[in-house]
C-alpha cells in the first residue's frame, strides 16, 4: 500500500486527486480543529508556515471528504488537537464518508507542543489513547501519526497502547531510526504498519517493507508523478514477490 501523506496548508482534496493514480490513501491535513490547535496554527502561518485555518473545521473536513467522496482513493484526515472532543465530532465525519481519521502526535513545533498537540499528545500515552477510543467509538477507521526518536518515548509500548484503544493502524516517521520499524511491528502485529521518511524510490520503499511495514507513504515530494509512479511500482513488485509470483531477489533488512 501507498500513501499519501499529510503536508500542512498544502494536502487538500485536489492534491489527493493528483496522486490519485499511483497511491491508495491520501491523508489531507494537517487540520487545526479546537481553540488552543487553531491559535497554534495561527502564530505558525504568522512565522511563514502554511496551515489550513478554515472559519470552521469541521465543515472542512465534511467538505474536503464530500470532494473525494467519487475519487479512486481512499480519503482521510490528519488533525490536530487539545482537546479530545472535537477529534471525535472529526471521526463521525471521516466515518459518514468511510474515510480515516488520522490522530496528530508527530508535529514537533513548539506553538504546537505548548497547547498539547503533537508530540506532547505522543508522550501522554493515556491521553493519547483516549483519542483514539473516542474517534473508534464513532465507527471511523483510525490511524495515529507518531514519531520516532522522541526522548522519554517507547514506541513499540504507544503502539501496543493505541491497538488496545482501538487504533486500526500507526503511521510512524522513522526518521533515522528505519529498524525500530520492526519493534513497532512485533509490538502491534494486529495494526496495519505505514512508515514514512525518506521514501522516494524502490530501495526506500523495501527497507521499510523489509522491516515489517504493512505500507509505505510519501510525505513532501507527493506532488511529483515521477517519485510517485517509483515509488507505487516498487510497493507493486513487492506485493507481488510477498504473494509468491517471485523470489525477493535484492538484498534487504533482514
């Protein structure tokens, strides 16, 4: 499986659309969604970031999914958050529209880290699971966004936490730390795996595969047909040699 992953203020529907080709998922946002995120998001775009800060969020996501609701991939919806209830009013929609609610705790900007977002929601394991029961309960399928390389952070035990919430799947950025993909994996065998970081070509793409990864996605060069055609050709040949049509031939994490 591709991805497509979120870009803040960049991956909309008509991004999705363009990548719609080559990848199974599209993941638009990141979405700013209570009070706290938006101002968050604000003093981000105020320092020359790009952020979604559309007058009302939710409406957004209802409208972003409605855009793609014809479109052949799958839609979802990476948000941001302090607070757990407007995370769950987000799922309901995601799941109206069979889309995937995607849980931000990977964004390490400091305005984001200071309201609770991000990576400060990656390291309260508690409140992050939280979330993810509150968006699972609505029917909605669920991914979390983490991080690798976070200090004081056990990835594989926040992947075993979140499974028991009721994530469906965990989309780790790996950072320069590809193995721990396969500790991720052992740890929540029961969630589909995406790993993201430097994905560009087929030796990318395998490493992450080797290690475990259910898919992979592709985070800023999303918009280049020719990574995405690279990059969706190699999850193809992999899938196909891992359903037996082919030996796996090239040398690989083992």
């Amino acid at each position: 499986m591709l991805a497509l992953a979120s870009l803040s203020g960049a991956s909309d529907a008509d991004w999705a659309r363009a990548g719609a080709d080559h990848a199974d998922l599209a993941l638009l946002g990141g979405l700013a969604l209570d009070a706290d995120a938006r101002g968050a998001a604000r003093d981000l775009v105020a320092r020359g970031r790009e952020e979604f800060l559309p007058a009302d969020p939710l409406a957004f996501v209802d409208a972003q999914l409605d855009a793609l609701d014809d479109a052949p991939i799958r839609a979802g919806m990476n948000v941001r958050s302090a607070t757990r209830e407007p995370v769950r009013e987000a799922a309901a929609i995601c799941a109206a529209h069979d889309a995937v609610i995607e849980i931000n705790a990977h964004c390490r900007q400091d305005e984001l880290r200071a309201v609770g977002c991000g990576e400060t929601l990656l390291r309260d394991t508690d409140r992050l699971a939280d979330y993810v029961a509150a968006a699972a309960d609505t029917g909605a399928t669920v991914s979390v966004k983490v991080r690798a390389e976070v200090d004081g952070v056990d990835l594989p035990s926040t992947a075993r936490a979140v499974a028991d919430a009721g994530a469906d799947a965990i989309h780790v950025d790996a950072m320069d730390a590809e193995p721990l993909i396969a500790d991720v994996a052992a740890a929540a065998p029961d969630v589909f795996l995406l790993a993201n970081n430097g994905v560009r070509d087929r030796a990318t793409a395998w490493e992450y595969l080797a290690y475990g990864a259910d898919g992979v996605s592709v985070g800023r060069p999303s918009d280049d047909p020719t990574v995405l055609r690279r990059v969706a050709r190699a999850v193809a040949d992999w899938e196909r040699r891992r359903d037996g049509d082919g030996d796996i031939d090239e040398e690989v994490p083992g």
